[in-house]
C-alpha cells in the first residue's frame, strides 16, 4: 500500500533556531499533501495543504511566515518551523491522499518538536 | 460553524466484547466519512471510507454504518482483543482534498 515518509522522527531544539521536517511520498505521486499538528491528548488540527509548484494554503490563524511550506517536487514536501519557540512544541504529522480509490488518506508517522 | 463529536473521550471494553463508537457531526455534508486509529506517538492509519450513498461497510472485524438523516457513523468492532486498544478518529471529507476534518477521537481500552 501506499506509504508516507516523514523524518525525522523527534527532534529537540534550542528556542529561536529553525527546523525543517520532511514528509515523502514513497510509492506514489502527491500533488497535495497536508501538515496537521497535534497537541497531547487532543484530535489534528489541520495547519496548512501543501501544493506541488505552488504556494500553500494554510489555515486560519496559522502563522505562513513562521510555519514554512515547500512542495518542490511530487513526492516530496517540508516544512520548516522557524524562530521555533516552547509554544511550538508538538507533534506535527503530514498526510497524503492515498492513490487507491476509497484508501482514505496516508500518514506519516509523525515527528515530535520539543523546542527547550 | 461545523462541529464533529464523538461519543466518549475513553471507552473501557472486556475481550471478545462488541466496541462500538460514535461519531456526529453538524453544519457539514460530507461526501465520504472515515475512520482512523492512532496508536501512542504515532500518525493515524487508515481503517475505513463510506460514502454518502452508502448505508454500511464491512472488514474483517471492523463495521461502519453512515446516516446521513441523523448525521451520524457509528464504528463496530467486533471479538475485540487487547491489540485493538488504540485512539479511533472519525474524519469528514467533502470529496474535493479540501475541508477535511477529524473529530476529537476515542481513546478504546479493551480489556484481558
């Protein structure tokens, strides 16, 4: 079946550097993919859908300048928390469309931001 | 503004038992509804899709049913086992790869 990529899996950084986080299509062709965050104990929240060759589109209230999108390529979109701050914390996961009818979407499996 | 529920935010369950889940939403009309579970620090995986137009789906143990006049899925699993233990989301999807929304989870514990 379809898989999505995504690294790392956790990371820790120093307030105020940046951090990129990738997310890949492995076995198929995604024009849109999706970046959710998730705070413990509580659902996704839909952050931004990222647009192959094209600018994201992100949600309200999400900040496009601090949360960076790339979508360079079909199988392979960023994203790049930047200034990144102890509010920032969380758990980002990317999502793709499954390829297959009726497949519903395809996950990463996540990447853990602890910002100290 | 739209709002999507589900039934309980934990469920205790003992083994073998039928686990049933609820998912209801308001203000949306979705075109297809899913389930996902998620297990701990992990991302969801997909379970199953109906379709507006659909009244149930089958596989394996799993089982979803979709009103669309009561604006509600209910998520079966039946002869459930320890390993079934895991956080079950609904999502609502309008069709288009927009507006796709998933509702708060239920956290199901099956019991030994």
């Amino acid at each position: 079946g379809a898989v999505v990529s995504q690294h790392p899996s956790w990371v820790i950084c120093k307030s105020g550097t940046s951090v990129k986080i990738e997310c890949r299509s492995l076995d198929f062709q995604a024009t849109t993919m999706f970046w959710y965050r998730q705070f413990p104990k509580q659902s996704l929240m839909l952050m931004a859908t990222s647009n192959e060759g094209s600018k994201a589109t992100y949600e309200q209230g999400v900040e496009k300048d601090k949360f960076l999108i790339n979508h360079a390529s079909l199988t392979l979109s960023t994203l790049t928390v930047t200034s990144a701050h102890p509010e920032d914390s969380s758990f980002y996961i990317c999502s793709a469309r499954s390829p297959g009818r009726g497949d519903g979407y395809t996950f990463g499996s996540g990447t853990r931001l602890t910002v100290v | 503004s739209q709002k999507i529920e589900q039934n309980s935010e934990a469920l205790n369950i003992q083994e073998g038992k039928t686990a049933t889940l609820t998912c209801n939403y308001t203000n949306y009309s979705p075109a297809y509804l899913q389930w996902y579970r998620q297990d701990p620090g992990r991302g969801p995986v997909f379970l199953l899709l109906i379709r507006e137009n659909e009244k149930e789906k089958r596989k394996e143990r799993l089982k979803v049913t979709f009103d669309t006049t009561l604006k509600q899925s209910l998520f079966h699993i039946t002869a459930s086992q320890p390993a079934d233990s895991a956080t079950y989301l609904c999502a609502l999807d309008n069709g288009h790869g927009q507006n796709f929304v998933f509702g708060p989870g239920t956290r199901l514990s099956v019991l030994p």
